[in-house]
C-alpha cells in the first residue's frame, strides 16, 4: 500500500515539473513573439533606413564630377559645391545610395523655377541624403519613392521648397533643420503658390527632431501660404513628434512675406491619419491642422502665441460636403487630444467648417 503511495506521489511531482517546464517553455516563446511583435512595429512605423547611420565609416567613393548617381553605393562630397545658375547639382538614378556631404555645402542662389533642385530623383528605394548643409535653389531635396530618409541636413534660403518626400512609404526627415524658405521677390510666373519646409507622402512617413524657422509664402498675398510639415496625400500613420517649428513673428510687416502660415497640414488630396506629439510651435497663425477624413492623435504639443493652434476642418454633414463639391464615401474622422498646452493651459479644438478660411481670427488684429 505503502510503495503504491509513493509511486502516486512521484508521478504527481513528475507531471507538475513537466507541467511547469511546458508552462516555463510557453512563457518564453510568448515574451519572445511580443519583443518579435514589437520591432516589426517599429519598424513599420518609423520608416526609417536603419542600413545606415550618419557618420558611419563604411567605404565611400567620390560623387561622379557630372553629379549624376547611376550605380547603388555610398557617395561622399569632398569639396563645397557651388551653382551660381542654380541648376540641379545631384542627381540620383540608382537606388541603394547613400550621399554623405560629409559637412560639406551645396549652395546657388535663391530660385523661382521649380527645376531648380539640389538633389533630385525619381521612382527610387532606400536612398539616404545625410550630414551637410544645402543653401538656395527653389527646392533643397526632392525625391520620389520608397525607403527615402533626410537625415543632419542644415537647408536655408530656398526660394519655394525645403524638403519634398514623396510617393512613400516608409520616408523620413531626422534631425534636420529647415531655415528661411520662400523668399522674399521670389515669385513663380503663375504667381503665388503654397511654401512648404516639408512637403511628405506615403504611409509610415516619419518627421522626428527637427527644426523649421520662418516658413513663409513668397508673397504678400494671403493665397501664397507657409507651411512648415506638410504629410499630404494618402498618408497613413504618420509619425511627427519631437520638432520645434517657430517664426520670428507672428505677422509680418504690411508689404513682405504672407502671414498666412501653419507649423503641421496632415490631410491635403486624401485620406490621412497621424501621431503629432511633443512638438513646440511658437508664433504662428495656424498650429496643426488636420483636413477633411483626417484621423489623428495629438499629445503633449506646445503651443505659444498661435492664433488657432489645433484645427478640425470637419464638416457639419453630409449636405455642407455636396454644397462643396466634395464627394466622398469615407466617413468623417476626427481628433484625439492628450496633455496640449496652449499658452499655459490645456487646448480646444477650433472646429473649421466649410465656407470659412482656415483661420478665422485675422493676423493684423494680433500685431
């Protein structure tokens, strides 16, 4: 009787051990699908190059003398470049680039003509621009395609553009600084047309750490606007946090520069959503505004002498939507706000309906 006990209890203690390695074994290989999980995640939603690091010393060659790329590869400025009639300066027709302007500038005068560009490229993956200064031109960077990251990069004086990213996904701007874009006298022949320091598109864009300063239209005319982050088009899970954008003042003097201007647009020609968190904006007419089937979370921003600092342009219904002209079976999203501060205390949202101007309190009347 005796020996049958223990032969129970023996076998009880070897399933409750085989159990508890089962269990034990489970445990990791949860923990393990979760870190898993997690980085994938990230990934996804930082759409960030991660082949390559500023300032890494990995083998580069020289930049071709013609500025043309035609092969994948890490290329390295080693002198300053100067185009006295500002035309385009590089131009990337490979994919799998990295250009290092290893500190160096790349500088022409101001420009109305849109051609006029640095660095330029089309239909491109994986392409990185890092570590230098560009000054003039009518657009700094203009690039168009997946995996395309600007990153320590000090832009000043364009005549219309800083940064274009376009098409996406998975395109970035990291630690830059965008400076004095749209110039005064600089106009395009078609007449005023929208500034922009970043204009980004495709899902997953992310706009972390950088800084934007005096993002104004080319005009006095209030049609000719500044926008510092514009993630415009199909946009989804953008990521903006982390960026202070700021102008001198918040109107400018009767006769220069619009005072039309606005630190974040997230919508433009389609649906878009966002995360906009920790970013400081200081002395501008609009803050973040977020358009028409826009959905975004907005946390912990800044807010110091904006007019309107957080815009909902939502409709009222269905009919204002019609009246418009604007068909569209999406439905209308709307905004999540977490821990904002406006000027000391915690933000409203303004709502924006169809039929006023984005901003409806007037700049002169603010000084």
């Amino acid at each position: 009787m005796r020996d049958g006990i223990d032969r129970s209890i023996r076998l009880l203690k070897g399933l409750l051990v085989e159990r508890r390695n089962y269990f034990v074994a489970f445990s990791f290989l949860l923990v393990a699908a979760i870190l898993m999980a997690a980085w994938l995640v990230r990934h996804e939603v930082s759409g960030v190059v991660d082949r390559y690091s500023p300032g890494q010393n990995f083998e580069c060659r020289a930049l071709p003398e013609s500025g043309k790329i035609k092969s994948s590869g890490c290329y390295r400025l080693d002198r300053d470049l100067n185009s006295t009639d500002a035309k385009t300066a590089i131009t990337v027709e490979a994919s799998d680039v990295v250009i290092d302007l290893a500190g160096h500038e790349i500088t022409a005068p101001a420009s109305s003509d849109p051609k006029s560009v640095a660095i330029t490229g089309a239909r491109l993956k994986n392409v990185v621009v890092e570590n230098g200064r560009i000054s003039g031109f009518h657009t700094a960077i203009w690039l168009s395609g997946t995996m395309l990251s600007v990153r320590d990069v000090s832009i000043r004086g364009a005549g219309g553009r800083g940064v274009a990213l376009l098409k996406g996904p998975n395109n970035s701007l990291i630690n830059s600084t965008i400076i004095d874009i749209g110039v005064a006298g600089v106009i395009p022949k078609s007449g005023p047309v929208h500034v922009h320091g970043l204009i980004i598109s495709g899902n997953s864009a992310v706009i972390i750490g950088n800084a934007f300063r005096n993002i104004r239209g080319n005009s006095s005319e209030r049609a000719s606007e500044g926008i510092a982050i514009a993630a415009s088009g199909y946009v989804l899970n953008a990521l903006i946090t982390d960026n202070t954008v700021m102008w001198d003042r918040l109107c400018s003097t009767p006769g220069s520069l619009t005072s039309s201007t606005f630190a974040v647009w997230i919508g433009g020609d389609g649906m878009g959503s966002a995360r906009v968190e920790r970013n400081r904006v200081t002395n501008a007419v609009n803050g973040v505004v977020a358009d028409f089937f826009v959905e975004a979370s907005l946390a912990a921003n800044t807010f110091t002498n904006v007019l309107d600092p957080i815009v909902d342009r939502q409709a009222k219904s269905d009919a204002e939507l019609a009246a418009a002209g604007i068909v569209d079976t999406r439905p209308n999203r709307h905004l999540r706000l977490g821990d904002n501060v406006c000027d000391g205390v915690t933000c409203k949202i303004e709502p924006e309906y169809i039929g006023f101007p984005v901003s409806k309190r007037s700049c002169a009347a603010s000084g």
